[in-house]
C-alpha cells in the first residue's frame, strides 16, 4: 500500500499541508485502496491492480477549491503582453538616464528583456489554432494572491533599504561629521534626485506579478464560456 | 478588445523609444561629449578658465596639503605631472612641473607667462595665509609673492573673487603684452 500512499503524497506535493488537504489526501488513498483490493479480489493480481488503482486518479488539482480552471494559452497570451509592455516602458523611462551616465546596464537590460519577450509574444500571437487556445489547465489562485503580497513587502523592504544607501552613500560624512550638505547646482541636484528615483523603477516586477491573480479571473473557464453564450 | 488597445500601445511606445534612443545617442550625448571636451581645453587657457570650478578651494591656511594640491590640479598647466612641498614656517608652497618652459611655449610664446600670473592671482586670492610660491619646471623656476600680486591688483585680493571682476580685472588683463611684461619683471631666478 506504500506505493498507494506514496502516489497520493506525489499529487499532493505542490501543496501545503492543511486540514483541507489532509482529509482529501486520506479520502483519496482509502478510495484508492479500496479500488485495489476490490480488482484484486476479484483474481486480478495485486501490482496490477494497485497499477490500475493509481491510473484512475493523476491529478487532484480539480478538487482543490482554490484551484481555478483557465484557458491556460490565453492566460499567457495576456500575461506575456503585460510583461512586455511594462518591460518596454521601463525600457523607455530609462533611456534619458544614459545621458548622464547613470543606469546605462539597466537601459540595456530592459532593452533585452523588451525584445526577447517581443520575440516570444510575436510567436505566441501567430498561433491562431482554436485548439491551442482552447487547452485548458489549473492554477491556484490563493497562491497567486499570496506572491503577489510576498511581492509588494519585497518590493518596499527594496525601496526603503536602497533609499537608506543611497543616504548613507551620498550624506554619510555630512550626517557623521554634523557637516551642511553642499549642492552646488541644478545638475547635481537632478543626480542626486535620479540617484533616489532610479531603483523606483523596479516597481514592474511588483505589477507584473499584480496581474496574475486578476488575468487567472479573466480566464476562467466557467466566466469565459458564460460570457461567450 | 483591450489586448488589442495593449497591442497598439506595444507598438506606438516601441516606436518612441526607438526616436529617444536615436535622440540621445545620436545627437545629445555626442553634443554633452564635445562640450565637456571643449569645457576641458577652456580649463587650460587662463582667458576662459571657470572661476566657479576653484572657488570650493577658498580656505584660511596654506598647510592645508589636499585643498592646496586639488587647486592647482584645476588651475590651468593641470595637464602636466605636478608634485607639491609646502614650507608652513615661511609660507611658501613649492609648485613641481615635470616639464621644461619651451616646450610648453610651443603653441603659445606667454602660455607659461599667463599661467603662472592667474594661478598665482588664484592662490594668492583664494588661500590667505598663503605668502609665497616657488614653481619649478625643468632647468627653470620662478618665484610669485603676494606683495607682487597685490601690486598688480591692490592689497585684498578676495574682492577678485566674484565672476565680473575676475573677468575684467584677471582674465582680459592676460590678453595685455604689457601687462604681462610688469608682471613677469624678476619673476624668474635662474
């Protein structure tokens, strides 16, 4: 019966432990091992039904509440669009950078992002089979909830602790020292406010992340075919 | 209907960054390159050095080795090896240049002449305790006191320090031969 268990602990391992879970997982397996012991009662032989057994359930992902059914193709469709367009507007927003000789790599690797993400949504869009579209697959949606706020506290504990070295970096000797702080014009006050505003743009990745639980709604299966009627 | 709103925004923003790109590299960073190239060769002609860029260097005492040195690096002749020495008991600092007078003089017959006047005037001007500087090239030295400079422009010299007056009184003095003639009287000593 431990390759029984050991099938059930194998559906089950991308999730959590709860109680939920827990009393699927022993329902699931007494289900199972009631199968097995019924074909072999009735002259099967044992590894075969216990072979059989496990075949008739692979995947518990349907029986998860949080797990919601999606158009999986489109849903990436989307979430690759968003991806890119946020990529491109990063892209955008640090070009003017390069003027002053601040955040060239991170133009560039925008840039890189942008056009390999391009590339791949180009692909994507000239798939038009229906049946592509039309495949269909699991995500949780309470996960999608909970890294989209693992997200944001990472995303701010990012931008707190950077605006603490960029002050420390920039004002560490005045503060230390109880010395003015000596701007000595326009332009190095615009470095210095680029220097604060550049990690700012890190925010994509918050936001992207942000769209998942949104996009997974959107293409629902049970919305997307009841919109459709 | 709002992918296809996405999709239009995709390419209209690709096209723009595409412009801002060709904008900056094209046109704004050679500019900024060429003008601080040209700021750095103004940096060498006493007539065209940037006041602003020395005045952080004002200070009471000679002693101080690091202000006295980054003045000189941002006084013109800074393209040439430079060391220093400072004398605190008498005053005096002593200017290195590892480089001999006529080949200086190359482009310009007064180029050194002009030099050692404004970098003078400026350290006289903006160090106060500052008596006197020895310069040194090579087979050949001269000597700059304050008394000299104060003769040249009147006792006091911080009154030099504001952009008009530096202008007018400094930097379109040096254009006079004769000017530079009474400055450099017994400047030099061997």
């Amino acid at each position: 019966m431990d390759v029984l268990r050991n099938h059930v602990e194998n559906m089950f391992r991308s999730y959590k432990e709860n109680k939920q879970i827990r009393e699927l997982k022993n329902e699931i397996l007494s289900n199972l091992e009631a199968k097995a012991a019924d074909l072999a009662a009735n002259g099967m032989e044992y590894n075969d039904a216990v072979n059989k057994a496990k075949d008739s359930i692979t995947s518990i992902d349907h029986l998860i509440d949080v797990n919601i059914r999606v158009y999986i193709n489109k849903y990436k469709l989307e979430y690759l669009q968003i991806v890119l367009l946020y990529s491109i507007i990063a892209w955008i927003v640090t070009i003017p950078l390069k003027i002053i000789g601040a955040g060239i790599l991170i133009n560039l690797l925008f840039f890189i992002l942008s056009f390999i993400i391009g590339i791949f949504y180009f692909q994507l869009c000239r798939k038009e089979k229906v049946e592509y579209f039309s495949i269909e697959s699991f995500l949780n949606i309470q996960r999608a909830y909970k890294i989209r706020k693992i997200a944001w506290i990472l995303w701010l504990l990012f931008i707190v602790s950077s605006i603490l070295l960029t002050t420390a970096v920039q004002f560490g000797s005045n503060i230390w020292f109880s010395r003015p702080v000596n701007i000595s014009g326009p332009y190095q006050f615009a470095v210095m406010v680029l220097r604060y505003m550049l990690p700012f743009i890190s925010i994509i990745f918050p936001l992207i992340i942000n769209a998942a639980p949104k996009l997974i709604l959107r293409y629902e299966v049970a919305y997307v075919d009841e919109n459709q009627e | 209907m709002l992918m296809k709103t996405r999709n239009r925004l995709i390419i209209c923003l690709a096209v723009i960054g595409v412009i801002a790109c060709l904008i900056v590299q094209g046109y704004i960073i050679p500019q900024n390159n060429y003008e601080k190239a040209q700021y750095i060769t103004q940096q060498q002609n006493p007539s065209t050095h940037d006041l602003n860029s020395i005045l952080k260097y004002k200070n009471k005492y000679m002693g101080n080795i690091s202000n006295l040195s980054n003045l000189f690096y941002n006084l013109p002749l800074n393209n040439l090896g430079i060391s220093f020495r400072l004398f605190p008991d008498k005053l005096t600092a002593e200017v290195n240049y590892k480089e001999a007078v006529w080949r200086i003089n190359e482009s310009d017959e007064n180029k050194v002449n002009k030099a050692l006047i404004y970098n003078s005037t400026a350290a006289f001007a903006l160090i106060d305790n500052l008596e006197e500087i020895d310069y040194n090239f090579t087979g050949s030295s001269f000597k700059v006191k304050r008394a000299d400079v104060e003769k040249w422009y009147g006792s006091n010299l911080s009154w030099l320090l504001t952009k008009d007056t530096w202008k007018n009184k400094v930097q379109d003095k040096l254009e006079n031969y004769d000017f530079i003639k009474t400055c450099m009287g017994g400047m030099e000593i061997k």
